[in-house]
C-alpha cells in the first residue's frame, strides 16, 4: 500500500520503533499494567486493550489515565516491569537478520522508542544489538516523546544524518506514523495485521509490510 515499490528510494537511515516492531513487548506490557491498574484501583484491562490503549509513553500517558496520582502508579509500574522485562524479551522474527543486513550496507541504523531509556538501552544491550544500532533513544531522553519530532531528531543528530525521503522510519503503531511526518521522513507499518481503512487517516505509512522478513525482501528489490 502507499508508496509504490518502484519508486521506493534505498534508505540511507533507518530508525526502528523498538517494542512490538523488533521484540515482542506485550506480555511484560500487559503484566506491568495490570499489575498497576489493579494497585491503583482500576479493573485490569484484556490484552486486546492494552494493545489499543497503549502507545503514548508513560509521562504522557499515564496523567491521563491516573491523574494526580500518576507518579504514584509510574512507581508501581516500574517495579513491575522492571521484575520481569529482561526475562520475557522476545525477539520478533527476522529482526536480527533485518538488522545485520541493513548495518552490512552501512545504512546508520537508530532506535526511537517510547519506552523509558534506561529499559530500553538494558534490552538492547541484553540482545546483544548495541554494535548495530548508532543512536538508542527512549522516553524521557529528549523533551518531548513521540510523536513529536525530538526523539528522532536527536538520533539522526547523533548519526550526522539530515531527514529527508530517503530516511525510512519503522514501527508498529500511530504514534510511529505521526513522529515519520514531523520529521519528513518515509514511515513504514510494521506489523502482521495490514492497515484497516481509515486506520492512519491523519499520517498514512507510505509502506506497509507484514514482518521483518518480508521488509527485508522489500529492501533487498530496492537495492538496499
């Protein structure tokens, strides 16, 4: 969908959302909230909730949710999370594989994430991912989260790289989609279920690929 194959331009860069688009983040997501609905005096959410509901990163996020009360619950879920997150970590398939194939070309390679940034630099370091990737930057580390620009923008500025159309952002969720558009750069939908109609009406993604394998065969026929 989107943008057509033939006109697709060998990225240059590529930043990659990092859970649910290279490891598979929901069930350690989905025991850490729950863990926190529940001591906060919320009914816990069905796994198909959490996965609609979760998105904005935590600062952002859980204010809405919990109100003046949300440091209390941003405690409690970091204790949660922080129980479990490294023995649950989860490769999706093909991500390494995509990875390696991308820093062999000398594509510079980022992660921007709304997961806090001490978590998420301990899961790459504990996959063993840290030579691939030139910038890793998470919640918290730039003034403002996805899907503001900033994040992105400061892992490009660490690269040396300037956006353009040729700088391809990955990720599985919207807020992948609108942080691609404020930084002008081509955004890529990443994830098994294809797009419903109207799903990503504000920021369409000019690509949509089913897994990392099949985003590697993409750029491999684009002569990345």
């Amino acid at each position: 969908m989107g943008l057509p194959l033939e006109t697709a331009r060998p990225p240059r860069a590529v930043l990659f959302d990092w859970d649910n688009t290279l490891v598979d983040s929901w069930p350690v997501i989905h025991q850490a909230m729950n863990t926190t609905l529940v001591a906060m005096g919320h009914d816990p959410w069905r796994l198909e909730e959490t996965r609609a509901r979760i998105g904005l990163s935590l600062r952002d996020g859980f204010p809405q949710l919990f109100g003046a009360r949300w440091e209390e619950a941003r405690d409690i879920y970091y204790a949660a999370f922080r129980a479990v997150h490294l023995d649950l970590l989860r490769e999706l398939d093909g991500a390494r594989a995509l990875l390696a194939a991308l820093a062999a070309r000398g594509v510079f390679l980022g992660v921007v994430s709304n997961k806090t940034g001490a978590f998420l630099r301990e899961e790459v370091s504990a996959l063993g991912l840290d030579a691939l990737f030139g910038a890793v930057i998470g919640a918290g580390d730039a003034a403002r989260d996805k899907p503001a620009a900033d994040p992105a923008l400061m892992a490009l500025d660490i690269g040396g790289v300037a956006p353009g159309p040729d700088l391809w952002f990955v990720g599985d969720a919207s807020v992948d989609l609108a942080c691609a558009a404020q930084v002008g750069c081509l955004g890529v939908l990443l994830r098994p279920e294809p797009p419903a109609p109207g799903e990503f009406a504000d920021h369409p993604p000019a690509l949509y690929r089913a897994g990392c394998r099949d985003l590697l065969a993409l750029l491999e026929r684009v002569g990345a």
